[in-house]
C-alpha cells in the first residue's frame, strides 16, 4: 500500500477515534494500530502518528487540537496523560484518495442541483430492459461521487431526510440552452408560466442562472423585443432555432445588473418598486441580516417587532414571499402589494371566488 491510500486510511480511523473521545497520542497510537491490524495494515511507531496529525493539521486547519487535561471533563479517562487530541471542528473530514481530473458540465450541473435539492427523487422508471434508469442527474453525480473515492463513505451524525424541494426541470433543456448560449443561436420553446396558459416562445439565450437552487433561463423575447427570464421547471419543450434577427448587444451585462436588484431570480421593468413590511417579532430572526434589494433599511420597533424596507425588481416574486410568513409580515407599501396580499389571504380562506 502506497503512503497515499496507506495515510488516507490511517486518517480516516485517528478521525474516527477521536469523534469518540479525546485521546492522549500514546493510547490514539495504541488504537489506531489495532484498526490497523484489523485492517491488515502495516502498523506505525509514534513518530509516523505525529506527521500524520501535523499533515492534519496543514491540509484541514482548525479541525485538530491538542489541548491540556484541565480543558477536558474531569471524568475522563487516562488520568496519567496531560495532553489529549481531540477534534476541534464540527464536522468530520472525508479524506479523499482519488485524482480529479475534470469534471463535465453534466456533472456540474449535477452537483448545484443536488446541493439545493437534497431530497429525494421521483421513483425511477425502468428502461426496455426492465431496469431503473436514475436519470442524467443522479448518473452523473454518481460518477463525480466515485471518482472522488466516496462511492463508499457515510456521514456520521446525518440523517437522510426529504425535505420539499424545488419544482423538478429537464437537465437536457439546461444542456440545450447552454448550447445555444455558446453557439449564438435561439430556441424555440413552449412555456407554461404559473398563471397564464401554455404558449410558444421564440428567445435568444443569454444567461443560465440558479435562484435559490432552481435554473432560470434569461433570453431575449423575440414577440416581445425585451429581455425576459423563463423558469427552466415551466419549459414543457425546447428546440433549436436560428438567431433571431435584431437582438441587441451587451445582454449580457444587462442581465448581470439586473440581477443585483432582482428578487428571488424575477426582475423587471414592471416589477419595480419600493417595499416596506413590517415584521412580528416570531419573524424577526428569519428576516434579520438578510439582504433583500438595495437601498435597505431596518427600524427595530417597540415590542421585538421591527420594519425592513428595500428596493426590488421583483415585486412579483417578493408578494408570494411574504405570504410564506402569514400574519407575521405586514405590507406596508406599495399599496399595490398591500392590496393583493389582503385578496390573496381572502381567497386562501374561501372568502372570495
């Protein structure tokens, strides 16, 4: 075994150990060497132990400690021992023992969904031959997953849940747009946004963007002659177009100082405006120190309530974020968006058609 594996394992098991209680070296040697033995591999002298944990120490700062018996519980064991290593970090490291070489736009994509995600998803369903097919997504993090020698690992202390997640899209329309970015053509598209019915849609692709864990595509409107962004989840079907004729230059950088006042991955001409709520006190945590839009403010009130005020694009997006909060966010401004909350919170209720 090369010192690569060989170090990696021995890694793995002084991390191992000492998530289970500090430990003074001589007696983490007189552990570790066991594991090994368990492991049939070469065992190590204290000297060997020492680079391993400084390696540790350089590669993963802060994660290891050595610290004095008085800073410990006074029952711990070893009552000999002064000094003990203990883990200082939160988290337990997963040395990996594998090259990465490169990575594919699959699998990048693969990850960024996967980190927003993390849920579980739909049952598969199985190919011709009767077998499941993941989908492009998963097949493509688990190669990354292999590569990376963690085909095997476990996180301690985690447990698997499935939590909502965003609304599922088509990673070959992502494929398509990012195609078509790079190539200088359009798409044709049919879209169905949330509420207005299906339609067609003729844009030349400017910018893939991820909001909060979901794609967004930013293209040109060629009906409509304005920039527009399109949630990749309401695409039903894309194809290839050419260029279409007229499109504008520096779309891109338009995008990008958009999106510095968008909320949420909605921005607009028609979504501007200047919002003002006031927030309960059950609310203040999950609204404080957020940035919202610019030109923010935060006014903390009588009682343990307080008002944020920011400026956005995206007014459209900000109205069903403050219905997520029910009666403990209150629209102040604009009245339009006051408005609508009220009807809204009308309808939920069956008080209105």
């Amino acid at each position: 075994m090369s010192d690569g594996p060989a170090r990696t394992l021995r890694v793995r098991i002084v991390l191992d150990l000492l998530r289970a209680q500090p430990l003074p070296i001589d007696e983490l040697l007189l552990r570790l060497n066991r594991r090994l033995r368990s492991e049939r591999a070469p065992e190590i002298q204290r000297r060997m132990l020492q680079n391993d944990l400084a390696w540790l120490g350089r590669r993963f700062p802060g994660t290891l400690a050595q610290v004095a018996r008085s800073a410990l519980p006074s029952a711990v064991e070893f009552a000999g021992a002064r000094r003990f290593w203990r883990l200082s970090g939160a988290e337990a490291l997963l040395p990996i023992d594998a090259d990465l070489a490169a990575v594919s736009e699959l699998e990048i994509l693969a990850l960024h969904a996967a980190r927003a995600v993390l849920a579980a998803p739909p049952p598969p369903a199985p190919d011709r031959a009767g077998r499941a097919d993941e989908g492009p997504l998963a097949a493509a993090l688990g190669r990354l997953i292999e590569r990376l020698g963690l085909g095997s690992a476990r996180l301690p202390d985690v447990l698997g849940v499935n939590p909502g997640a965003p609304q599922p899209w088509e990673p070959r329309h992502a494929l398509a747009v990012l195609r078509a970015i790079r190539l200088g053509e359009g798409v044709r598209m049919r879209y169905r946004p949330l509420e207005k019915p299906e339609h067609e849609v003729l844009a030349q692709p400017v910018r893939l963007v991820l909001t909060d864990g979901e794609p967004y595509l930013w293209a040109w409107d060629g009906a409509a002659q304005k920039l527009k962004n399109y949630k990749l989840a309401r695409i039903m079907a894309l194809e290839p177009h050419p260029r279409l004729p007229g499109v504008p230059p520096g779309l891109d950088a338009e995008v990008r100082a958009t999106l510095k006042n968008a909320f949420r991955g909605v921005a607009g001409a028609s979504q501007r405006g200047r919002v003002v709520l006031r927030v309960a006190p059950g609310a203040v945590p999950h609204v404080r120190d957020r940035r919202l839009g610019p030109a923010q403010t935060w006014e903390d009130l009588p009682g343990g309530g307080a008002r944020v005020a920011f400026n956005t694009h995206g007014l459209e997006a900000v109205r069903h974020w403050v219905l997520s909060f029910g009666a403990r966010v209150t629209v102040e401004e604009p009245a339009a968006l006051a408005q609508w909350v009220r009807a809204e919170a009308r309808r939920m209720a069956g008080l209105e058609a």
